[in-house]
C-alpha cells in the first residue's frame, strides 16, 4: 500500500489510493464558540442542493448538538468503538506522542494508533480499504435528536461529578458542532470506490462523485468515517456535498469571476464561519502562505483544529473548540492541540483578534490580509495575565489581490437618541 505524509498525524501513513496533491485546497474553519444552531447553513445547503424526490433524509450540511446529537445517529461514538476493537486486535496504543511536536510540521505530535486505513490493514483477513460501517435508515432518519440536551459528564473515566467543566456556575454542558464534507486530503470514500467514479479536483482539492460513473454499492457510505456521502434509492447512486464548486469557480451570477464562499459558509448570521483555499506542495504538506487567514488560523495560531484527525482521512474543516467543554471530551475529538488552542483563544493577541473580525466580511474568498496597527483601546487581566486590545485595522484582499473588506476590530457602536429611544 502506497505511503503518504499526514501532517495531522506527523507521521507518513498508508493510504490504498496514490494521488497527486492539488495546487490549491478548499479548506474552512469553524468557530464553534460563536455558534447558536440556527440552521441557516442547513437550509441554505438543502434549498441549494437537496430538495428533490430521493433526497428528503439528505443533510449536506448538519449541525447537531455534542455529546449525544449525531447525523447519522452516534456516527462518531460507532467508529471510535470500531477504531478501540482494532487497536485492542492489534494490541496498539492510541496515544499522541506530544514530545514530537515540531513547529508547522507537526503541531500536535504524532499519533502512534491505527488509522482507519491501518486498521483495515491490520484485520487477520482485510476486506475493506477502510474501517466503518453503513447507517441504517433508522439512524439516518432524525437527523437532530437531542438539540439542547445537556449533560454532567465530564469524560474522566469513572469520574460522574458535575465539578470540572470549565464553567463552575454551569456544571453542565452541551456545544454544537457543524459538519459539512471535509474534502479530505486522503479520503475514504474515494479509496473505497469500486467503480472509481470518486475524484478529487487537481484545482482545488474538491471531492466530488461522477453520477455517470457510480452505481450505488454504497462502498463510500461504509468507508467515510464522518458520513458525508448519502446514498438516493430513486437514482440509485451516491451523492455527496460538491463544495458549491460553481461558486469557488466563480460562476455564480453574484459573483462576477471570483471565487464565492459556499452557501453554507455565507449565510451564517453568527460569522462563525470563514472559507479560504489553502497552497499546497507536491508532497501534500501546505506551503507556507502566512497571510491567508486559513494558514494563519490553523498553522501559526494554531487556534482551529481537524476533526477527528486520527481517522487518518486528512480533514480539511478545522474548528475552533468551544472554551466550556471538558477537555478530555475535547481532545479525543480534536486531538492534543486541544489545550493551547483554548488558552490563545480566550485571550487573544492583536493578530488573532483582526482575523476573526474577517469571519463572514464578505461572500468573496479572501486569499490574503494585512493589519494595520491603531490605538490601544482596553486592558484588563485574563487568566491572570495582562491583556490589551487595539483598534486595529484588517484588510482582506481577494483572488486578484483586489480589496474586498477593512474592518475594525473594535466595532462600530450606535447609540439611540435619548427622543427615539426605538430608532437610530
Ligand atoms: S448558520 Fe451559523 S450559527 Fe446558524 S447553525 Fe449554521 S453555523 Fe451555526
Ligand atoms: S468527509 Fe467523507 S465524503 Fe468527504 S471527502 Fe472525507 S471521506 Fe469523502
């Protein structure tokens, strides 16, 4: 089996497919802290992409509430307990290697278990090019089960006391999380298929399924571990999200030849979302682009992480974890970048903070920004630690280095006259 550089796990990994890296990658950071589950990213995606006869069960886009919430539901509880029993067959530890560490290289160690990929390997008999399992109907059917529902647990083994999430006047918790296809650098799916009727687009990283091609064995449906391919019983082949790939290629009417965000990412009224294209290297790894807010978030703040990364798939959707949480329940979802991404983000720097007012600016993808520096405007103590905040100017510039959006960070207040008390 071919073998590839994940940089998520610090370490090469086999992959059954080889395929050359694209030149740019389609890639989003979700900031989980900001969001309120309104659906808007789900309908806009649905009224886009899935409102015809065979795709009433199909959710491109879902949000669903952690711990319980799930669509298809307990996707992720059912693989990480099929990932446990590999690593128990196989007698291999699970853990992160965090003394690996090393810079943009290898930011959160290196992951010492077994991959999707690997554990199929590592099956007396392998059978399948990846570790999974297809959802019943049953489990695709409700697709937001247990919104809003909380819970005391604080993910310590034989730990039941509601004392240690991060909020003590809240001892109980729930977050949403967002999902959408993570156009993965090494995806299951497209390893999976049969008929290879799954490719990933040279331009931009995008995964998509040839309808011509395909012809419904539902391999993807088993093999991709976060269930973003979904099978419809009246064309019977497999659909998938496709990125709103007329919009990255400029094509959508609004647009005027350049590249959109998708509509997921450019309805959100929360602004918890940004999507960029990221450069990559023949190798696989991100060539180093330090003012393209996704670079910046993900390798220099290293404030948003991948999701599950030890499935081994590459994700390419990073999400800023949400501050209450438990951190055990934290990091065997996003890894051991877990801790420091919290700590940056609760007490921002000047930089971090100008790049978060770019979530949301603007429909157009922002390939670069710059920062231009202004007053100091408050201080306070964070954690026990000074912390200051300037009105800082950040640009952000487009495709054609054209300039799309300049914001402040300390946003624009109006206040009522005192005689129209319900106007401005
Ligand atoms: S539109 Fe934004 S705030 Fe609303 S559910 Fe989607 S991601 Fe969350
Ligand atoms: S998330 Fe699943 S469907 Fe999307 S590219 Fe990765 S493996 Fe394929």
């Amino acid at each position: 089996m071919p073998e590839v550089y994940n940089w998520q796990l610090g370490r090469n990994m086999s992959y059954p497919y080889q395929a050359a890296s694209p030149e740019l990658q389609w890639a989003f950071v979700f900031n989980i802290n900001r969001c309120i589950a309104c659906q808007t990213c789900t309908f806009a995606c649905k009224a886009t992409w899935t409102f015809s006869k065979g795709q009433e069960y199909m959710w491109w886009n879902n949000v669903e509430t952690k711990p319980y919430g799930g669509y298809p539901r307990f996707w992720d509880i059912k693989l990480l307990e099929i990932l446990d029993k590999a690593h128990t067959s196989a007698g291999k530890d699970a853990s992160w290697d965090t003394s690996q560490r090393n810079g943009t290289e290898r930011p959160y160690g290196t992951y010492q278990g077994l991959t999707v990929f690997e554990g199929a390997q590592a099956e007396a008999t392998p059978t399948e090019v990846a570790l999974g399992y297809e959802p019943t109907d049953d489990e695709w059917a409700a697709p937001n089960l247990y919104e809003d529902t909380a819970t005391g647990l604080t993910s310590k083994e034989g730990d039941t006391s509601l004392e240690s999430t991060g909020l003590p006047e809240h001892k109980s918790w729930f977050f949403y999380l967002q999902r959408v296809c993570n156009h993965c650098s090494y995806p299951a799916c497209l390893a999976s298929c049969p008929r290879q009727a799954i490719y990933k687009r040279p331009q931009d990283g995008i995964v998509l399924i040839d309808q011509e091609r395909c012809r419904g064995y539902r391999k993807c449906v088993s093999a991709c571990p976060y269930k973003k391919t979904m099978y419809r019983p009246t064309t019977r082949v497999t659909e998938k999200c496709v990125a709103c790939y007329p919009r990255i290629e400029g094509k959508d009417p609004l647009a005027l030849g350049q590249p959109l965000e998708t509509r997921c990412m450019a309805v959100c009224p929360s602004k918890i979302r940004i999507q960029g294209l990221v450069k990559k290297n023949p190798d696989g790894s991100w060539a180093e682009d330090r003012y393209n807010p996704i670079y910046f978030l993900v390798k220099v703040a290293k404030v948003a992480l991948p999701l599950y990364p030890q499935f081994g798939t590459e994700p390419n959707g990073y999400y800023i974890p949400p501050r209450w949480a438990p951190k055990p329940y934290l990091r065997q979802m996003f890894g051991p970048g877990v801790d420091a991404a919290i700590e940056r983000y609760i007490a921002p720097d000047r930089e971090l903070l100008a790049v978060q007012q770019l979530f949301r600016a603007t429909q157009q993808i922002i390939f670069r920004y710059e920062i231009i520096e202004g007053p100091k405007v408050f201080e306070a103590v964070v954690n026990g630690k000074n912390w200051e905040m300037f009105n800082d100017t950040v640009v952000g510039y487009g495709k054609d280095d054209q300039e799309l959006v300049r914001l402040q960070v300390n946003e624009v207040q109006y206040t009522r006259p005192a005689e129209r008390p319900n106007s401005i």
